[in-house]
C-alpha cells in the first residue's frame, strides 16, 4: 500500500511540473523574434487610396513569415531615417522598414491617335484598350542608428484589360510587396543560419 501510494505521489508530482509546460503553446521563438517599425506608404497627407491597402498587404505579409511588426504614424521617408532611434525606442523595435511604391506605365504611344494613361490607352473614339502597368516597390531595412542595413526592389507586371484600372494596381501592387516581404523573410532567415 505504502508502495503504491509513493507510486501515486510521484506521478502526481511529475504531472504537475510536466502538465503546465506541456499545455503551453510553444511560442519562444515568436515572442523572441525582433519587432520592426513599418513606416505606411506615402507621405503624410497621401489621398491615393492603393497606400492604404498597399500598407496593409505588406503588414500581412510580414505576419505570415511571422515577422513581428508595428505600424507607425505616416511620415517622410527622410524623417522616418533621422527619426530611427526615436521610432526604435518608442516600439523596443529592432529596426524601420521604410518603402515606396511607384507605378508606371508603357511609353508606347500608338500613332493613330491613342493617348496614353495609366493601365490603357484612350483611343480618340473613348474606347479602353490594354496596355502594359508595372509597379516597382523598394524596401529598406533602417537600424536604429539611422543606417540602411538592407534594400531590395522588386517590380510586377500585368498587362491590364478593362476599365478598373484600381483593381489591376492593386494586384500588382501585392505582387510586388509580397516579393519584396519574401526576400526580407529570407534574408532573415540566411542570417539565422550561420
């Protein structure tokens, strides 16, 4: 009896220093991983509305490579560098990702009349016709001295069709952001391993 009751005991006490850790959910790495500031796209005061969404593309993007992340109040990309070890301390963030987004369109210009715009040509009779639209994203990573510790620029391209011209940016927006979050998630990753 005495034996099967010490049995007992040190079952009980092994459940008891096991259990808790065990019904943890393992999130060392995650809550270990370094914080960065976003910096949104645009300046202060930007109407354009693929900014917003652009901006929250990217902060997906980063929360799927699980790389923690903070959005920062809008502000010049020069203010946002001079501002670095402010912006670091204020989030306890390791670094600033600081990015532009610019779209551009084929130069081509048809010589019966079109006239070229973003995501098309006008023709002279008002009809919508396809042309090539790209957008070029660039991406630093800021230290929090004020230093580019990193820089990509990625682009995508789509040959838009139709008159919503916004929902072609957009895609190719996402495109380009989602590869320049890749690189930055592999660089990270390259970093880790050696």
């Amino acid at each position: 009896m005495a034996t099967f009751a010490r049995a007992a005991v040190a079952a009980l006490a092994v459940s008891l220093i096991a259990g808790p850790a065990a019904a943890q959910p393992d999130e060392g790495p995650r809550l270990s991983s370094p914080l960065y500031v976003v910096v949104p796209f645009g300046e202060p005061g930007d109407t354009d509305p693929q900014l917003p969404l652009a901006t929250k593309s990217m902060t997906q993007d980063l929360s799927g490579h699980s790389i923690r992340s903070a959005l920062a109040n809008p502000v010049d990309a020069v203010e946002a560098v001079s501002a670095a070890a402010q912006l670091c301390n204020e989030f306890s963030a390791a670094g600033i990702i600081v990015t532009q987004l610019r779209f551009e369109q084929s130069k081509e210009r048809n010589l019966t009349g079109f006239i070229p715009v973003v995501g098309g040509v006008i023709s002279s009779s008002g009809a919508f016709d396809a042309s090539p639209i790209r957008s070029r994203v660039k991406m630093y990573l800021i230290n929090c001295s004020g230093k580019v510790a990193w820089k990509t620029m990625t682009t995508a391209n789509k040959v838009h069709h139709g008159q919503n011209v916004a929902a072609g940016l957009t895609e190719i927006a996402d495109e380009a952001i989602a590869s320049a979050v890749d690189e930055f998630a592999n660089r990270r990753s390259q970093r880790q391993a050696q």
